[in-house]
C-alpha cells in the first residue's frame, strides 16, 4: 500500500495532536513517517564505499536497497525517498521507476525491463534485440545523465546487476523482500511494522480522528492485530470507514477471531486476515469481481475489465470499483478512462480466494469474456480509423455505444494507455493455452491496432513480440499456415534491424512451413525473402538460384505482375556478379513482362536498369539507345521524379560519350522538371493551409 504513518511515541498523543493541529476539511498528507529509515537512506548515499575507500572513484552507481514483506509499505518508502531526492534538484534527469516482478509472482524478463527504460528514456530499442544488447543500451543511455532509478520488488541481484549504470553520478533504489547478495557494497534497510503512533495516523487518516480519540488503546491494540503493516491498516481503516457505527474494538475483535493463516510466512498473515476481514463484508456479487480481478493482465483493469470478468454491466463494474478504491482494495490513476491497480501484495491472496471458492469453469469463463470483450475494444480501436461509409465503419455502427469512440485520437490515447494491460493479456492468453483461438484473435486485433495507431516501424518492438507469440500459439496447435506466417513476420523485423543471418534461417523455416500448409504465398514469399537475405550477405550465386526458384513458382501460376518484378531482382543479383548478359536478359524480360501489365512507369525503369548494364558491359551506344527509350516512355507516365532521373541517366551516358553539350541540355531539362515539381508542390502546401 501507499499510505504510511507519522512515528511518534504515544498512540494517544498522537491522535489529540493530530485533532487539534489539523484544520476542518484538510487533506491528510499522502506520506507519513519512516523518518528514521529515510535518514538511515540518504546518509547511505554518501558512505564511503569499497572503491572510495580504496582511493579510486566508484565506477558504478550507488545501490540502496529497501527490504521488506510485502504490504510493508517498501514501495511506499522508496517513492516518498526519491521525491525528496529530487526535489532539491539532486537528479535533474528524473525518476525512472520499473518493476522486476508481475503481480502474479513471476519475475519479469530482463528484455522486457530494459525496453521500459528504454522507452522512457525515449531511445528506440531494435525489436528483437536480446537481453544483453539492452541492457548495454541502457547503461549508455544513463553514462551522461544524473537520475534516480527505482526498481520495484527485485526477486535477486541477476536482475538488478545489468542494469546498474556505470555512472556514479546515477543512484539505483531497489525494493526487494531479502538481501540483494552479489552486489557490492550493499546495506539493506529493513522495514518491519510501523510504531504504533505511527500506525494510529495512518488509522486516522482513513476513518477519522474522533473514532481513534475515543479508544486511542484500542487503536494501538488494532495496529499490533495488524502487525503494524500499512496494507492491513488500510484494508481495516476502509473498513471501518464504511461502517461508521463500528468501533476499533469491534474490529480488533474481528481480526482475531479470523482464521491465522498459518500456511502463510509469518509476514504475509496480517494482510490476508484483513483481506479475509473485508472480503467477508462484502455482498457475494462484489467479494466475486474482487476475486476475479486476480485474472486482470498486469494487475491493471477498467470499467471494461470487471464487467466482462464479473459479467455485468459497465456502469455496474464501475461503480464497484469505485468502492474497492474507498475500501483500500485497488488504486487508481484518476484519469478521464481511469485503470485500477490491484496491490502486488493483494494479487497473490485473491488468486488464493478465487482457487479456493470458484469453480475452474466459472474463472475459465470470466477469462474468455474478458479476452473477447478486449478483442472486441481493439476492432473497434482499428475500424475508428476507417474512412466513413466503410464495410469496418458500418460493423462499428452496430457495437454497442460502450465500446465506440468517439474518434480515432480517443482510440490512440486508449490504445497508449492500456498498452501494458493489453500486451500483457496476449502474454498471459498464450501461455495459458486453454483459449488459443481467443488468444490469436486478440494477438491479431493488437497488430492491426498497433500498426494503424503508430506505424509498423514506430511499434516494431511491440510487434516483435506479438508475433513470437503467434509462433507459440501455431507451435502448439501444430498450425502450419500461422506458422510461417508468423517466422515471416519475424524474419522481416530480423532483416530490417541487420540481423540478416537470424532472418535466413527464419525464411527457410517459413519456407518449410509453407510447404507443409501447401500455402502458394507463404512458399513464393519465403523462396524471395531467401533470396534477398543470401544477397544481403554477399552470396549472389545462391541468391540467383532462390529467386530462379520463386520465378518458377508465379510462372507456372501465371502471376505477372510478381514474375515481372522478380526477373529484375534476378538481373540485379546477375550486375552485382558481373554477369552482365543474364542480367540484360533478365531486365529486358521484366521491361516485357511490365509492358503487358501496362505499367509504363515500371517500363521505363526496367529500360533504364538495361541501359546501366549495357554501359558496364562496354557498349555505350547500346546504352544511350536503350536510355532514350526509357525517356521516351517516363514522357507518357505523367511521373516528373521519374522522367528527371531518367534524363539525368541519358546526361550522365552523353558525357562519357564525349557529348558534354548534348548532356548539358538533358541536365537543363531535368532541372526544369524538378523545379516544376517543388513549386507545384509548394502551391498544393499553400492551398492546404487555407
């Protein structure tokens, strides 16, 4: 939880100076007390390390680490710290925070952690790029700037080591339940359970200070029941919150009167009776949307979320989210579509309510209702994009006003804001395994959204990952088609960040897949893609073979609008090798096969490439020939670029031709052409703005 206390000596004295101090109609602070954990912690960062000791200059940046079970109020203390850092202007560079843990328990990937940095750091990762090319990507990012980085929950130093900056001008504040043992010079600060004036403020905070003045004993009495941890004294305090005519004694004596939880750490027990205390509360309708909140991806949910999980309506779901927050159940942003958050130290205890108290069929049906409902959220995220009176613009008139936007800006903002929960419901759908079909569908949805919203090369990370779990999902099911579909995809992503062997190795994969779903297109594209891969790498004999083999694949199924384009590849990969007379050959059947097409544009550059061969080959008069031809066509196509370049070609030929006047001429006229070309271009800009 959030919310901590102000240590102070007495219970009672604390409660009859907070009454008397603070003002009718005040707002309590967000952060109390700690102070001697928050000196101890800023008095650690100027301690002498090992290296200063040693008379050298630390390499690497200072590690504080803040221990403490869950519901311990670490998170709290480390938040509360790094303000006060900052607010001096000691880290100018900000806070970057990330956690190392998913609500579930399961630590996160390093990969995953990097990027986040990264992203917020706002330097583009390579989708694809593995966890050690990360990790350097951060520390150089952070070698130049003087910021505060706090890792959340760290499960054990593997984690937090590769992303320690080498920079000592840095401070890394990590939260972690025990010793981060491996790296040096590390102390922890060990959180145990408020003091009890401590505890009375927080209890105070939420239920009031009359209620704690009245039975300032018992309230002390109520912060030992709880252990002293500000997770169960926030669960108690909404408790008694939303009962104004129960006492603390009422509820102390409720608190014990809970089972102990002995299968628990000892640490862990406060929390879960008081969990236990509230959920009991609480009408059997709304106990069951807690539970089932446990299955939100990330530990993020909306209004959407709990009504499709709980299946009622979104008004309903909202309204009991509302009230968890005024429980001390979940938190939330506040913002126009608020997310809520379900504590890292509650997530674990609802899934223990909900193994224990729902049926596996019930909680297998809330996850497909959620799955379709986000499924659902994303169709109607793309289609806002569609032009008006569009097959996906009518499909979107018929959903319910409840899942519309109102345009595509609200869309993308959604889209922003809900990434982490949607990304992490395709992680969690797939590794499920039980809904497969759901979990392509919405893996499907989330590209198109992504793509349209931000751009292919924009989401590339995102999308990386997407079809890695495409992968999984076809793997599994023994999907073929799926399969190469998704290696396509990935191998793309692969070639287009460098990584050209990961990519043929991926094409080839791809290729056998295709062959097994007898799918013509996944085979065609992959024997190209192989071929393009092995010419990237400077292997143009087994390049020109590939794509002898793709060309043989559309001749025989009469495709020529792709024949023709790959007998241009074939004589680009023949120039590269010098074999200049399979490379005219192969140009002048593309210029053929693009004259049938009428494609007078495509034509004329085909000419144009046979012209630049002819020219290597020694025969400049054939080359200036062929040039001309391409001129004359490029004049018929209305393109000014392209008949620019191409007069530019027939100069270029002209001069070392010996005709330095002739080329002058074609060079003139080029000019003129582009120059025609920009002001048309700045005419149309002008009218645009008006």
């Amino acid at each position: 939880m959030t919310d901590q206390a102000v240590d102070t000596s007495s219970p009672a004295e604390a409660a009859r100076t907070a009454a008397a101090d603070e003002p009718s109609g005040a707002t309590p602070p967000r952060f109390f007390g700690r102070e001697r954990e928050l000196k101890a912690l800023q008095a650690d960062i100027g301690r002498a390390g090992l290296d200063t000791l040693a008379g050298r200059k630390a390499a690497r940046a200072r590690v504080l680490l803040i221990a403490g079970r869950p519901g311990s109020g670490r998170t709290a203390l480390a938040a509360e710290l790094a303000r006060r850092l900052t607010e001096p202007g000691d880290y100018p560079d900000g806070v970057f925070r990330v956690p190392l843990t998913e609500p579930g328990g399961e630590r996160v990937p390093g990969e995953r952690t990097a990027r986040e940095l990264l992203d917020r750091l706002g330097t583009v990762a390579p989708p694809g790029a593995d966890e050690d090319e990360l990790s350097e990507m951060v520390r150089e990012a952070f070698a130049t700037r003087r910021a505060l980085i706090l890792l959340d929950d760290a499960v054990d130093a593997e984690q937090v080591d590769p992303l320690l900056p080498d920079n000592p001008d840095c401070l890394v504040v990590a939260t972690s339940t025990g010793p981060l043992t491996g790296i040096p010079g590390v102390r922890p600060c060990t959180l145990g359970g408020l003091e009890a004036g401590a505890a009375v403020q927080l209890l105070a905070r939420t239920v009031g200070q009359v209620r704690i003045t009245v039975d300032p004993r018992a309230a002390e009495t109520l912060s030992e029941e709880c252990g002293g941890q500000p997770a169960a004294l926030t669960l108690v305090a909404g408790w008694l919150a939303a009962r104004p005519g129960a006492s603390v004694a009422d509820v102390t004596k409720r608190l014990r009167e809970l089972p102990d939880h002995g299968e628990l750490p000892l640490g862990a027990r406060p929390s879960a009776r008081a969990l236990h205390l509230v959920h009991s509360s609480l009408p059997p309708a709304s106990a069951r949307t807690l539970r089932l909140l446990a299955l939100a991806p990330a530990g993020l949910a909306d209004a959407h979320t709990a009504s499709a999980l709980a299946g009622c309506s979104v008004s309903v779901a909202r309204t009991t989210l509302e009230e968890f927050v005024r429980l001390g159940l979940l938190r939330t942003n506040g913002a126009a579509r608020p997310q809520y958050e379900v504590p890292g130290c509650l997530a674990p205890l609802l899934r223990s309510l909900l193994d224990e108290l729902d049926r596996p069929a019930e909680v297998q049906l809330a996850r497909a209702r959620m799955l379709e409902r986000t499924v659902r959220q994303l169709q109607s995220c793309r289609a806002v994009t569609d032009p008006e009176g569009s097959p996906g613009r009518r499909k979107l008139a018929g959903l319910p006003s409840s899942l519309r936007f109102p345009g595509p800006e609200a869309a993308a903002e959604w889209l922003r804001t809900r990434q982490p929960a949607l990304l992490a419901s395709a992680r969690m759908a797939v590794r499920d395994g039980e809904l497969d079909t759901l979990a392509r569908r919405l893996v499907a949805a989330l590209v198109r959204a992504l793509a349209v919203h931000r751009g292919t090369e924009d989401a590339a990370p995102e999308l990386y990952g997407l079809h890695g779990l495409v992968l999984d999902v076809a793997e599994r099911r023994d999907l073929p088609r799926e399969k190469a579909a998704a290696l396509l995809n990935l191998a793309d992503l692969d070639a287009r960040t460098g990584r050209t062997e990961e990519a043929l190795a991926r094409y080839r994969a791809a290729l056998d897949a295709g062959r097994e779903a007898k799918d013509l297109y996944a085979t065609g594209r992959a024997m190209e893609s192989v071929a393009g891969a092995h010419a990237e790498l400077g292997d143009f004999s087994r390049a020109s073979d590939w794509y002898g083999r793709a060309l043989a694949q559309r001749l025989a199924h009469g495709e020529r609008a792709d024949a023709a384009r790959l007998y241009g590849r074939l004589g680009a990969v023949h120039t590269y090798q010098g074999r200049y007379g399979e490379a005219l050959r192969n140009w002048r059947a593309a210029a053929s096969g693009h004259r049938r097409l009428g494609d007078t544009a495509a034509q004329a550059r085909a000419l144009s490439e046979a012209a630049r061969v002819q020219e290597y080959a020694g025969r400049p008069q054939e080359s200036l020939h062929t040039c001309r031809e391409a001129v004359e066509l490029a004049r018929g196509t209305g393109d000014v670029r392209l008949q620019a370049a191409l007069q530019l070609r027939l100069a270029d030929t002209l001069d070392r031709l010996g005709d330095p006047a002739a080329a002058r001429l074609h060079r003139a006229v080029a000019d003129n052409l582009l120059g025609a070309a920009r002001e048309a271009y700045e005419t149309n800009s002008a009218r645009s703005e008006k």
